[in-house]
C-alpha cells in the first residue's frame, strides 16, 4: 500500500479480547513498515520494538509502563532503507540480543553494547554477505557445538550459512555443509522436524517453484530431502513470503505453515502440511478456512490459553486475520517461558533467546532453539512431560523434571567455572577444603587494548593454600587428597605436594591467598600471636559492620546491591579503624572471605562499555587535610573461597587517624578480618611430601550448597554424587584412566589432563614427617602448579 494509506496497529490481548493501543502506547511514526519484532534488547524484562519500515526503521524501548520510547538515536542504530529482514539474538555469546539486518545491498550487524547503545560489526564479525538481496535469516546452532550460528537466504545468489567460530566472529560454511544450491531463497524456517536434536532447515523461493527441505545430519552438514519437491508440489504457483514450522496439532512433530500470493488470482495463498511422523509431510491445508486465502506474514501464539498455538496472518493489503486452533488442544501439550536472571547475572538475555530446549515425554523426544518468548510442545497423547532440559546461551545446562503443563522456567544461579576442587580426609570423612590453582585462567579474555584482544597470562599457577590440621588427618598411614574436576573446564596438573607446617600452638601461620599477576611470590609463612579485631568497621553509610568481621562464622559482609553482571557490584567502600595498633613499626592485615568472579562472557560483555569498568580492591587513608588518599593500588582478592588476603600497612598512615578504606565494585564477600603486629618469628618446621600414589578415574559431580547461607560460597558435599554427564566437553585429548604419579612428581610440562567430572586420587606417605613436639600444632600446605581452561563460549579456543 502507498504510504499516505498505511496504518499500524498494536494490539493489547485483554482476556482474549483486542484492543489496538498504538496511539496512547506511543508507538508514533510515519511509513510503511515491512516487519515489526518484539526483542528485549535492554533484558529489563519488558519486550521492546523493532519497526522496518520505508524510511528505516525505528526501535521503540518498553518502559514497563504500557509506554514504548523511540530510542533509535541515543542507541546508534543508522537508519537503512533497504533492510528486508530484522532478527535480534546474542551473536557474541555475551548475555544480550544483538541485530542483526538482511538488506538489498550488505548485511548489518549493530551489536548490543549493554549500556543502551549498539555499534555496527558486521564487516569485522564477517556477516556483510554478498550484495545479494538477503530476503531474510535465521539462527541455531547448525554444527551442534554449543554455540549460534546464522542463515542468510539471498535473493540473488546462493544462500550463506554462517559458523560462529566465536570470540564475535562468523566463517562461511554454506558449501562445506552440503548448502550448495547456486540460486537463492525468500525464508527460511529453523526446526528439528524429526526429532534428532538437531535443527533442520525448509526454504522457499518468491515463485514457489524451488521449495526445499534439510536434514541437518548433526555434524554440521545437511543432506537435501529428495521426495521435499513431490511432497510441496503444489507450492510451485505461489509467491511464498513466510514460513513457519509449528505444532498445530500437539502430536510432538512440528508442522509447517506456508504464507504467499498465488500467481492465479482466485488461489490459495495459505498452505498447512501435516508431519506425519515419517519424514514425509501432508497437505492438510484443507484445514484452514476459507478466508484469508493470502498472507504476508505469520505470527504465532496461544490467544485463548487453551494449549494450541493460533495464527496471526498479515494479509496482502495490510490487514490481519486472527485464525483460532480448534482440535490442536485435544491433545497434551507444555508451555513454558524460559526467565534469565537479572540482577547480579546477566549471563543470557531475559527471555532465553537462542537457548536449545529439549523435552522427554516417554518415548517422545523434541528440541527446539528458542526464537520467542514462548516455548511450547505438543505431547501427542502422553499426560506430561517426564523431563526438560535447556541449555543456556552462555552454555550452561538446567534440568526440570516432571514440569508444570504451563510455567516459568527460571534460570539457575549455576557457578560453571572456576577451579579444581580439593577435598581432604579429616579423620572421618572426605570434606571439601578449597579450591586450587586458581591464578591460572588460560583464555580467559581482559578486554580490549590498542585494537587487541587481550587474555590472561599463560603462566602455570604456582600456589601455596593452606590446610588446616584439622581439615587433615592420616588414614591408614597416609595423607588422601580428592582433586576434582566438576566445573566446565579441562585441568592440567602439573605438580602437587604437601607441606607439612609444625609450628607452636601458640602461633597461627598464613600464606597470602591473594590473585596477584606473574611472577608469582612463591612460599611466604606469616606468623601471628596476637589478632587484632578492628575497633570499628564501617561501610560508606556508617553502618556498622563489625558483627560480619569479628571473627570467623560463616557470616559474611554484604552490604552492597549486586550490578548487572555477577561479579560486579555498585561500587561499596569498607572502612576499618585501628586505633593505636596504626602507630606499631609493623601492621599487616588479614583479610580472609570468598569472590563470586566474573566469566569470560561476561568480561566481553564489559569491554563493549565504559559504562562498566572493574575496581580492584585498594586501600585508601586518611591525609592531613582529612581527604582519603590511595596508599595500595590493588591489595588483590581472594583466590576463590575461603581464601586469605595479606597486605603490609606498616607506614601507609599519613595522618594520626587510623582509618583505612577498602574500596572496590567486586563481589567479594568478607568473613574474618583482623591486624597483626608481630615482629617475633617463632621455629617452625616444615616438612614437603610428594605423592606416593596418585590414580584418576571418573566420579562425577558433588551435590551444591550455599555455606553460611544466602551470601556464603557454593560448597560441595562430597558423597552426594551425580554421576550423569553434566557439561559439553572441550575438544581434545584427556589422560587415560588410571595410576599417573610420574605426572605429578615435578614441574616439567609432563602432566595430568583431567575433564570434567574427573577424580585424582593422591596419597602422601604420613610416616615421613616427624614426631609433633608437645605443644606443637600441624597445619599444611598444598603447592600446585598447573592450568586451568574453561569451557565459555567466549574463553579463546575454549
């Protein structure tokens, strides 16, 4: 239609009943519009709206309120003239929706930014395309490993397919994958029509006469249905305009929908074909009614909540016809939205977009990559389903058993990556004590500098963490240590002893436990006599703290609001008196908690904003003038859970006032914290063990828990075992099964590789150590040295 002739519409579904709310929902423009899709860009769990239209398109931000806002300019998306298609989804794997436009002349790709903002990319991730006419795309994980990949059907060429090599970079596969058709296509629909787990594709052309259907074969290849041009014959007089695999009828297997214009006036524009559930597809088109006979466009969703999805059809003209699903809800069905964590995560987008959802109901198996917020899956006649299982953008998998028919599916706070966990025998059981090897994050991205792409450090983790006594006592004449793997990552064990640490009883020894960049301080003994509990602690509102600090209970400090993203907080000051001690020659603190760390996806999703920078902890005093003065530029962080800070505040004081600030935005959580001024060194004995027997083997995965509640670290209960496979794994290759002492004994490159779910069971000779003097105390020290390389998506060649 001419523009001067075009309206919009914005229907609000009230009880089942229309009413068009454009005009006081603020949804004001001028145009005519090609397409319009609902995406929550912002993940404030609000769908806001994108709008092609003739003189480039506008997005609208949904501010909760039934108001939307055009935010087009402050959000730095350039207005095109040609844009065919629109499709937001996280193409960088980084918790937010990214845009992605098919046009008349190259692709764009303005990638989220996270602050409200996008930037074009499409050149640099290798998504321009060809100048073909790109008619439209869609999106799955085609390859099946674990990440988004992107199909471009062209008008004027052959069709691309476009692998996420990841890292925000795309590779054309369309001819390594069997795609190899020379012509193009107008749609493309993305589902798993026979139920493999794997996403297949239909395509059409604009005259119908080349209709075609793919079997994604699961290896990234895709074989052509050769009977798909006798099945969709009668196609081949329509000009096909969109597609859409769907359920109509609850059986399990999805079906198809076909909206065009019939070359012959007086045609059938709307074609239904029925799978059934042999590969081969019917046309049932007879099931639709006689009116609309054309369409433009299809939407879909369950309007009457009756268990059948229903049809949104956009006529030829501009109209809409709403076709109601009678039948379909005769049999058993699940609804579901899936719901991305919010506040302190951010790790997917709100509404689970491009996350893969698989669903058993007894025999029945389906998957599907999610394209709306509305999940659904017909059950044929089964009465529920027996398990869900989604697997998240950021790779992280959540099962639900026996769900509801129809509910929301909320992500779990999952921790998916950090270290190897170690547990000890103390005299009665297997407990979990720390984690190790945590300086070591190979891949791990920084952020952005000079251009680059900058990653941790590649040196080896060389740490000392201490055991208490306690935590640790000989069985049958040895020391036994559990080293597992139980997070999506691979360990590389390079070396492993015990330090045994006898000291007076009347002496507490540390080592600092602190993150710190190479070189690495190696073994530092700390000595302390007397503890020095602040005289007070506050935070920046003059709350008192101390309760959360005095002594050691599990009661840790949190009084901050987390940020958008886990690992970053607002920013939260901790301001600690210490009176007369602040005059001692020598003052150290002791600062002993835990860290809910960032990930690499998340540290990508940082580098795309100034809005969001990191603030390692310093430690601020007050000057002469009584202003605050930084006096150590990073005092470091804990090295994972239960871990203890140390830092040397002998002369930092540049006032008579005692005061320091610790001031930082990292999730950090303090449980113990205290000063020290102790000059004497009492004798201490140290004694180091190597293994004397050491064997891997497959364990699996320790039940979690949050220990001292809400704000305490994921704990871990050894005997509580999931022995099922938990992770994708990372390409390549593991140490076998079986005794790997030799691997353990130095630091020469000859080391363990365990996956996950791996157990290394290492035991020290106790008969070498000598007698404990009377009055003496044994505590120890686990030294390693190795790697760790986690399974993100955006961990490079993770």
């Amino acid at each position: 239609p001419k523009s001067n002739a075009y309206k919009h519409y914005l229907f609000n579904n009230d009880m089942v009943k229309f009413k068009e709310v454009s005009n006081e929902a603020g949804i004001e423009h001028a145009g005519a519009e090609t397409s319009a899709t609902f995406a929550d860009y912002d993940n404030d769990g609000f769908l806001d709206l994108y709008v092609v239209k003739e003189t480039g398109a506008i997005l609208y931000r949904n501010s909760g309120k039934g108001r939307f806002e055009a935010v087009t300019t402050s959000a730095k998306i350039t207005a095109n003239n040609n844009v065919n298609k629109a499709l937001f989804v996280d193409l960088d794997h980084d918790g937010d929706l990214d845009l992605f436009e098919t046009t008349a002349a190259s692709n764009l790709v303005f990638r989220n930014n996270g602050d409200g903002s996008f930037q074009e990319q499409a050149a640099k991730m290798g998504l321009s395309g060809t100048s073909a006419n790109a008619h439209n795309a869609a999106f799955g994980d085609f390859d099946d490993d674990g990440d988004i990949d992107l199909f471009v059907a062209n008008e004027n060429a052959g069709n691309h397919l476009y692998s996420n090599q990841r890292q925000g970079i795309f590779k054309d596969r369309s001819q390594a994958s069997g795609l190899t058709s020379k012509t193009g296509s107008s749609t493309v629909s993305v589902g798993d029509f026979n139920n493999d787990g794997f996403s297949d594709l239909f395509l059409t052309s604009l005259d119908g006469a080349k209709t075609e259907l793919y079997r994604n074969t699961g290896n990234g290849s895709f074989e052509w249905v050769k009977n798909a041009k006798k099945m969709f014959e009668g196609l081949q007089q329509i000009k096909i305009y969109d597609t859409q695999f769907f359920d109509f009828d609850n059986d399990g297997f999805l079906d198809i929908l076909i909206a065009g214009e019939p070359v012959n006036k007086g045609g059938r524009g709307l074609f239904l074909y029925h799978n059934n559930q042999k590969g081969t597809f019917v046309d049932v088109s007879k099931l639709l009614p006689n009116a609309p006979k054309s369409g433009r466009q299809i939407a879909l969703f369950d309007y009457n909540d009756d268990g059948d999805l229903d049809l949104i059809i956009a006529g030829l003209n501009g109209g809409v016809s709403l076709l109601r699903n009678d039948g379909g809800s005769l049999n058993h069905y699940v609804n579901m939205k899936l719901v991305g964590l919010r506040a302190g995560s951010a790790k997917n987008n709100y509404f689970g977009i491009g996350a893969k959802v698989e669903m058993r109901a007894g025999d029945l198996y389906q998957s599907m990559v999610v394209t709306n917020p509305n999940v659904h899956f017909g059950l044929g006649n089964r009465a529920k389903a027996d398990v869900i299982r989604i697997t998240w953008t950021n790779g992280v998998p959540q099962n639900i058993f026996l769900p509801e028919a129809d509910q929301a599916l909320i992500e779990a706070q999952t921790l998916k990556g950090s270290c190897p966990f170690l547990y000890t025998w103390n005299g009665e059981k297997y407990v979990f004590a720390k984690d190790i090897i945590w300086r070591s994050a190979l891949g791990m991205p920084l952020g952005i500098m000079g251009g680059k792409a900058m990653h941790a450090f590649p040196d080896a983790s060389d740490d000392y963490i201490k055991i208490s006594g306690e935590q640790l006592k000989p069985k049958n004449g040895t020391y036994n240590i559990q080293v597992t793997s139980e997070l999506w990552e691979t360990i590389y064990i390079d070396k492993l002893q015990l330090v045994a640490i006898d000291h007076p009883d009347s002496v507490a020894v540390f080592v600092p436990e602190q993150f710190s960049p190479p070189p690495f301080p190696g073994l530092e003994i700390y000595q302390v006599t007397n503890k020095i509990t602040p005289i007070s602690a506050t935070d920046a509102n003059g709350t008192d703290v101390l309760p959360f600090i005095a002594k050691k209970d599990d009661k840790y400090l949190s009084d901050f609001k987390p940020g958008k993203y886990q690992g970053i907080t607002e920013t939260h000051d901790l301001i600690l008196d210490v009176g007369n001690a602040g005059n001692a020659k020598k003052l150290l603190i002791f600062l002993n908690g835990w860290i809910f760390p960032t990930d690499a996806s998340i540290n990508v999703a940082l580098s795309q904003s100034e809005s969001f920078k990191m603030i390692r902890p310093s430690v601020q005093v007050i000057d002469k003038k009584g202003n605050w003065k930084t006096v150590i530029e990073n005092l470091g962080f804990p090295m994972g859970k239960d871990k203890t800070v140390i830092a040397d505040l002998s002369g930092k004081f540049l006032s008579s006032d005692h005061r320091i600030r610790i001031q930082t935005n990292m999730e950090i959580y303090w449980d113990y914290i205290f000063f020290s001024v102790d000059n004497s060194i009492a004798p201490i004995i140290s004694t180091v063990l190597n293994p004397s027997a050491a064997e891997i083997h497959y364990r699996g995965f320790s039940n979690t828990y949050k220990k001292g509640g809400r704000y305490g670290p994921h704990w871990f209960d050894y005997y509580a075992v999931d022995k099922n496979k938990k992770w994708r794994d990372l390409t390549g290759n593991y140490t076998r099964y079986g005794e790997v002492l030799p691997l353990l004994m130095a630091s020469d490159n000859q080391y363990i590789i365990s996956n996950a779910g791996d157990e290394t069971s290492i035991k020290f000779e106790a008969k070498t150590l000598p007698k404990l003097k009377k009055g003496w105390k044994r505590d120890f020290l686990i030294h390693s040295v190795g790697w760790v390389k986690d399974g993100d998506i955006n961990t490079a060649l993770g």
